[in-house]
C-alpha cells in the first residue's frame, strides 16, 4: 500500500480538462452513489457533471479541482475544494475554511491510499490558503466513509437532508463533519 500511495500523484486541473474531468466524475459518482437516487444518479450526473458547469468551476478562483493519478499517471478519482467556504454551525462559525465537497476514486483502487493521500493534500491545500477549518458532507448510509473521514481527525458537528428531486428518502441524510487544519486546535475547540 505504501509503495501504491508514494508512487500516486496529483495534479491541478485547469478548464481544458473538463472533458475528462466529465468523464472521471461520471463513472466515479455513478460506481458509488448510483443507488442514492430512483433514476439510478442519471439526472444528477447530467447537471452536475456536464462539461459547461466544470469548465465554469475550474475558471473559479475559489474553486480547486485535482486529479489523483496512479504510478503509470492513469486518473483513477478526484477532489474538488472550495476556498474559502464559511461553515455557520458551532464551534465552526466564523473561521476561514475549506470545503472539501468531492473526493471521489475508481471503485477499483478503493482502500490502497489514494484518499489518504488526498486528504493530505486538500489540507495542505486549505493551509496554504490561510484556511482554519476544513469541512465535508457524507452521506449518513455510508458508514465506512463516514469511519475513512474520522480516521482523518473529522468530527460530526451537524445533519443536513439531501433535498434533490429523484433522491431516495431513505438515503438523503448527510452528516457535516468538520475539522481544524492547525495542529494547534481540535474539534472539541
């Protein structure tokens, strides 16, 4: 896994890449989110994912998209962060954050390190942009996300329901999590 994780790379992506980026995004989301929606994700996908609305995202300033890239430079998922993004809920309102809102990989390189390492670098990403706080959603029917997210010092600090036409009811809950980007506070903080 080490070897795995040391060899994988990312990179920031620019407009020209929102083609692919399409195309990453739309097998990721739909390997893992697909049962979350009665249309199986096909209208989400289509509106989040088309390549006029991601070539408008990677021209925002505030927005940061990266490719995480497998030792033979292959795309294998991606993270998007938005920065500055204030979070209005206790003990995180009014800090400089960072909002980690995608980090999606391949179904097939799950559990190798990839999201580990790019967890570290949409922190470093969020520190160097003078970010306090980094927060998250997830989605409360995947609880082994939500375990990934507190390995890495996130804590639950609110509920949100997913209010999308064609999303399943039963699959709607998210958790906001959050977590301080200073090795000098903590959640509890």
């Amino acid at each position: 896994m080490a070897s795995e994780a040391s060899a994988m790379h990312i990179t920031r992506l620019g407009e020209s890449d929102a083609e692919s980026l399409s195309a990453l995004a739309s097998r990721t989301y739909f390997e893992h989110y697909a049962d979350l929606w009665e249309d199986g994700g096909a209208s989400y996908v289509r509106e989040a994912y088309a390549v006029a609305r991601l070539r408008a995202e990677l021209a925002d300033p505030a927005v940061l998209y990266g490719s995480l890239r497998d030792e033979h430079d292959a795309p294998v998922g991606f993270v998007k962060l938005v920065m500055p993004s204030p979070l209005e809920l206790p003990p995180c309102s009014g800090r400089r954050a960072l909002y980690l809102e995608r980090l999606y990989l391949l179904a097939n390189v799950t559990g190798r390190g990839f999201g580990s390492a790019a967890m570290r670098w949409a922190h470093e990403q969020g520190a160097e942009n003078a970010c306090e706080i980094a927060w998250l959603r997830v989605m409360a029917c995947r609880p082994g996300t939500r375990a990934f997210y507190e390995r890495h010092g996130y804590v639950v600090c609110g509920r949100q329901v997913l209010d999308r036409p064609l999303a399943r009811p039963d699959h709607a809950e998210m958790f906001i999590m959050w977590r301080p980007l200073s090795a000098t506070s903590s959640p509890a903080a």
